[in-house]
C-alpha cells in the first residue's frame, strides 16, 4: 500500500479523524489521566461551604441575629410595586422599586404588552441574529436612538450585562477605562472581563480626571472614560459640561450610564444632555437600561452606524444571547409612549424628589450629594442601624430598603429612597417624618455594631476568627 493510498485508507481517514477531533476538544491522549482519587481530593477542597463569600454571607446573618434584626432583604411583594405595595398582607407606601413615572401598571401599558405577547408570545426564543428578530425590537431601538439624535440603537436583555458585553468586547489589553469612583458595578464587572487597565477618577472631579488623562497620555491605544448620569447610589449628576470639555482635549471614548437618569432628567426626559442642553452627539456611548423609566426590563446602546453594527455582530452578549423579550420591548416603547404624552409625569416626579429632599434636610437627615431627581439616600453610617432603621420604618408603614458595604463604602450605609410621579405629598411627608423619628431613636439608643454587648461581641469576634 503506497502512502497515498494508506492516508486515504477508511481505517487511517478514522484514526486521523478521532486524532484531529480531540485536538479540537483539547484532549491529548498521551497525557496521564488524572487519578480519581485526586479529583475526590479536589472536590473536597473546593467546597462552596468553605469560600471566603460564604462566611461572609453568614457572619452578616450572625451579626444581624445578635442584635436581632431580621433580614430586611428578599422582602416578597405580592402585587405589582409602585408608590404603595403590599408585603405579608400589610399595604405599605413604598420607596424601594424604580418605577419612576408610574408606568409599570398603566393599561395603554399593559394593552401594548398583551398586544405584543398574543402576537409574538412570550420569548423571542433565539438570539436575533438567527431566529429571534421582532418588529417590536427595530421600533423600540428607532425610539432610543430618536430619544439621543444617534444613528441607531441596540437593544440587550439586561441592563447589567450592556455594560458588561459592551465594555468586556470593545475594550482591550491595550486600552485604558477611566471611571468615576462612584460607578455602577456593572462598569467595573465590564472592565474586568476586557482586561483593560482601570483607574478610577474623585467623583464627579474633573481636576483629577484631567490629571489622569495626561500622566496616561499616549501609553494606551484608547481610552475610555464612563460616568453615570444620576449615580445610583447618591443621587448627584454626572459634570457632563466638564465631561465634554476634556473629551474634546484628549479625545477619549465618552460613555455615559443613563440607567437613573432616562425618563428623569430633562425637559421631555432625555436625560443628562438635555438637562444641560448639551449636543448628545459629545457622548460617543449612550447606555441605560429598560428596568427604570420604562418599567420594563433590558439594557440598550445608543451611538453611531459603526459602534452599533460592531456591537450587533460581536457583542457576546447580544449574538450569543436571546432576543429581548417581546412583551418587554413592548413594554419599554409603551412607557415612552405614555411619557411624551403626559409629560407631567415629569414634572410631578421632579416636585416630589424636590419635596422629599428639602423635608429630609429640614429633618436633619443626611441626603449626601443627592440633588432630589430619582434617588435619594438617607446616609445612616453603620450598616446594621441601615438594616434595623428599614426594619422599624416597614413596621410604621413605609417600605425603603438598605444599602450597605460592598454596595456602598464602609460606614457609608443607609436607605435609599426611590421617588416616583405617582408618590402623595403626604406620602412624601410621612416617610420623611417617620425616618427621622426612627433615626432618631436608634442614635439615642446608640444602636448598631458598637452597641453589641460584650458576649455578643465575643461571640461574633471568636467566630470571625475560627473562620480565618
Ligand atoms: C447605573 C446602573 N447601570 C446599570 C444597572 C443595571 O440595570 P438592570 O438592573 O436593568 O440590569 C443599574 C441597576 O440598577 C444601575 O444602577
């Protein structure tokens, strides 16, 4: 048998073919196998029981056990939570859910969304690049992109992973991200998955940004800069003006995460740009979210021809994912819908921020940097008087919830309040009153990590200790 003919033999083309076949799977057949045994050993060392984020969950469960509170998270709503909810058969004033503009259970919403659902059903059941493609999404995408005068728009299942895919494939080794200290985890989780260098910027500091920009001054092959429009933790606005100014100096990417301020800001909602009347062409990505606003769920990108056909035809997140849901997108162009024909939903939401935040300055209490648009906090410090503080305002009838470390710096903890159009002034008054009478009482009694007593604290420290 010549060569030629053994090659083309079907016993040798198999053999060729398993070969090339692991070589794809990565299997390398002359590699010892691993022993069973060490697997076992493996596992046992690889106990989820045994990681650092487990102990850290359940010191917080000790912690809040010792001074008997109970958890304040994973509260169940059983009707659908605007202004008012109800959790365990109690009808609560709520300020714990985002729907800004109390669209969420609004019948032209609805309407549009069962519209969608009866036609389309409830998922579009394959990424759209194959399968999953709906006339609802190039209507919801033409919305966004009308809403930011950019040449197009793209829309994902989720605001958190936009800024993570989108990031995670732009960037690179060779780039550089500059981000507000302040920004949303969904930024740095991006960043990380990118492999780009971080560095951080004082918040809302231009000074430092700009010193940033110029000791990094051609080092990297591209840098991105990202703000948030309204910072979902403090309520303050991004300096979009300043922004601008270094963006048309040093020539970076600008990306804004418009996630708390669609809907809000603005005249008509636009947002960040038009609240300072600024061209949003100066910002080369738009993102936010659906969550808000437009009380429905997903994540989109505004900006040119190019950034979007390269984020439809790369994006992981958008090629390997499924389309957004129908009924959703339905949903998020319904709430716009609803938004520029009652634009005094706008305005009712922006005198009510302003209403809770002068009541809660008045009060004494600590609102931070906050500017009393969407978000408000009511900085309390120590994060289990945050949790007893929730805990005590939920007996007395209002629903707000804490936000505590890693969320927000140690010894920054606190309750954040949503504000919504749809909130009474007496519902605002009430809560504001409320808080600062249960404040009051929990600082009087000096409640919180350093009132535990001495066993408790003993306990909690050995337990700290037995646990590395
Ligand atoms: C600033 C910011 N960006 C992105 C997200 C993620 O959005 P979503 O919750 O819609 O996934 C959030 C969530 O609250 C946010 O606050």
């Amino acid at each position: 048998m010549t060569a030629r003919e053994e090659s083309s033999s079907p016993r040798m083309q198999r053999s060729r073919k398993d070969a090339l076949l692991n070589q794809m799977r990565g299997i390398d057949r002359k590699k010892p196998q691993v022993e069973a045994e060490t697997v076992t050993l493996k596992r046992a060392a690889a106990r989820f029981e045994d990681l650092a984020e487990y102990k850290q969950v359940q010191m917080q469960k000790l912690a809040g056990e010792l001074v008997q509170i109970g958890n304040p998270f994973y509260r169940t709503h059983d009707v659908g939570a605007g202004a008012t909810t109800e959790i365990d058969g109690r009808h609560l004033t709520n300020f714990a859910s985002y729907d800004y503009l109390g669209t969420n259970q609004h019948p032209l919403v609805h309407a549009k969304v069962q519209e969608a659902l009866a036609r389309y059903g409830v998922s579009a059941s394959a990424s759209r690049l194959v399968a999953g493609e709906r006339p609802i999404h190039q209507e919801l995408e033409g919305r966004l992109a009308k809403i930011y005068g950019t040449e197009g728009a793209v829309v994902f299942v989720s605001g958190y992973l936009t800024n993570v895919t989108v990031i995670g494939g732009l960037m690179g080794q060779d780039d550089l991200v500059l981000h507000d200290e302040l920004i949303h985890n969904s930024i740095l989780t991006g960043v990380r998955l990118s492999g780009a260098a971080r560095r951080f910027f004082r918040h809302n500091d231009m000074a430092h940004l700009q010193e940033l920009l110029e000791s990094f001054q051609g080092r990297f092959r591209r840098i991105l800069v990202v703000a948030e429009g309204i910072y979902s933790m403090d309520g303050d606005v991004a300096d979009l003006p300043g922004l601008v100014a270094l963006r048309e100096r040093y020539g970076f990417w600008l990306m804004l995460d418009e996630a708390h301020a669609l809907g809000v800001l603005g005249e008509t909602g636009r947002g960040t740009f038009e609240h300072f009347d600024i061209d949003p062409g100066q910002v080369d990505i738009w993102s936010g979210t659906l969550s808000k606003a437009t009380s429905s769920c997903g994540g989109y990108i505004a900006g040119n021809e190019a950034l979007i056909s390269i984020l439809k035809g790369t994006a992981g997140g958008f090629v390997y994912s499924v389309g957004l849901s129908p009924p959703l997108a339905a949903g998020a162009v319904a709430s716009l819908d609803l938004v520029a024909q009652e634009p005094e939903r706008i305005t009712r939401l922006r005198r009510n921020g302003a209403q809770f935040l002068d009541g809660a300055r008045k009060a004494g209490l600590n609102t931070g940097l906050s500017l009393g648009f969407s978000v408000i906090p009511v900085i309390v410090g120590d994060s289990m008087r945050a949790a007893r503080l929730s805990n005590d305002l939920m007996a007395a009838g209002v629903n707000a919830l804490p936000i505590i470390h890693p969320a927000v710096p140690e010894g920054q903890a606190r309750l954040r309040f949503f504000i919504t159009s749809e909130h009474t002034s007496d519902q605002i008054d009430e809560a504001v009153q409320l808080t600062a009478e249960c404040l009051e009482k929990l600082v009087a009694a000096n409640f919180g990590i350093a009132s535990l007593d001495r066993q408790a604290m003993a306990r909690l420290m050995s337990e700290m200790a037995s646990d590395g």
